[in-house]
C-alpha cells in the first residue's frame, strides 16, 4: 500500500483545523534516518490502507519522491467519535528491528465454566523488524480454571522478537464470581470456628471445691 503525502508548511491548532476541514489528516514521520517531518495525508487513504494492513501494520508514503516504509506509531482520535485526528508515523530501513506495541487478544473464554478472564496487559511491547511483526498476540484460555494466570513469558511471539516487558509481569487470569468468592469466604470462616476450641466453663460448685481443698 502507498500513500501520498506532502510535508506541511504550515503547523498549529488553526493549520491543523484547516487541513481537517479540507479532508487532510496532520501527521509527523520520523525514524533513524528520517529527521522528524510534519506532513499532511489524505485522511481517507489513511483509513482505507489501515483497514487492509491493520492498526500495526506497514504501508509505504511518498513524501515528495522519497519512498518512506512506515508504520503508525501513535495515534489520536476525536473524543466523541473514532474518526483520526493526528498520527506519529515511524519510517525504518530493511531489516530495522524497532519497539512496536502488539494487541493481546483471548480466545476460548467461552470454555470457562465457572470464573471469568481479567485481563491486566492488553499490549506487548518488542523490538522486532515491522515486516515481520505480527497484527496481534493470541492467547487460549481454554481449560485454564479459577487462580490460573498467564505471564508475558507465557506469550508466544516470533523467534526474532525480543520482549521489552517484564517477563514476570501478570498478563491475565482466571477470577472467581463474586458469589463463588463469598461461599469461599464464608466456609473458611465456618472452618475456622469450628476448629476453635470451647471456652471452659467454672460453675459455682467448682469454685467452692477448690475454696475446701484449700
């Protein structure tokens, strides 16, 4: 995919305005090799080529006759709609690895019986050649039961990615309903009482007993 692209020669909250106005989308492109470069794209290119290369994936712009391979590397949308608003567009080399943010999606939670998913990381973060990047991370919950969880290092990436997260850190688990976790607590409690044991009673008698003996 290519799109078009022209730097903008004019910047600012009323350029920008403008240009939105007249269906363009700002953006900023820049990478090791690219100095950082205020630019304007057709905002429908834009969103027709992410909605066949994905939210992650590479295309490539013309910037004036230079042919840049990109990707979006941060975006911004309209409060109350998701419309785009500005882009930062990441431009590497053949065979660059760079930090890329992949989505972590799960599967198979219909399997779970009893309990749901909580899910703590919905991104991974690698360093990984773009154009071998996936579109997003799968993970299978499938037989997984209440207390399971699964780690960063549990996730399958590609063999070249190096993982920038820490591998320790809890991606998601298996949580108990709120009535499980009350039955749960109450039983132990229950437990608890009954293997307390009965305070002793001292009657009258035994006190006047011990008072004789004496």
């Amino acid at each position: 995919m290519k799109i078009s692209a022209q730097k903008r020669t004019q910047t600012g909250t009323s350029a920008s305005k403008k240009a939105r106005q007249e269906g363009y989308l700002p953006a900023v492109v820049y990478g090791s090799k690219v100095d950082s470069t205020p630019i304007l794209l057709k905002l429908k290119d834009v969103e027709d080529t992410l909605r066949e290369v994905g939210s992650n994936g590479v295309f490539e712009i013309d910037l004036d006759g230079d042919k840049l391979q990109v990707f979006v590397k941060d975006a911004v949308y309209e409060t109350f709609r998701p419309q785009l608003r500005h882009i930062d567009l990441l431009a590497f080399t053949s065979g660059e690895k760079v930090a890329m943010s992949i989505p972590v999606y799960v599967e198979g939670e219909e399997s779970i019986e009893v309990g749901y998913v909580s899910q703590s990381i919905s991104e991974i973060e690698m360093e990984i050649a773009p154009a071998k990047a996936p579109s997003e991370l799968t993970v299978d919950v499938k037989g997984m039961e209440i207390g399971d969880s699964l780690t960063v290092a549990d996730i399958d990436v590609p063999e070249d990615a190096e993982i920038l997260d820490e591998l320790e850190a809890t991606v998601l688990s298996i949580s108990a309903p709120d009535d499980v976790s009350d039955d749960l607590e109450q039983s132990d409690e229950g437990e608890t009482e009954a293997d307390m044991p009965e305070p002793e009673v001292i009657t009258e008698k035994e006190d006047e007993e011990e008072d004789s003996e004496e």
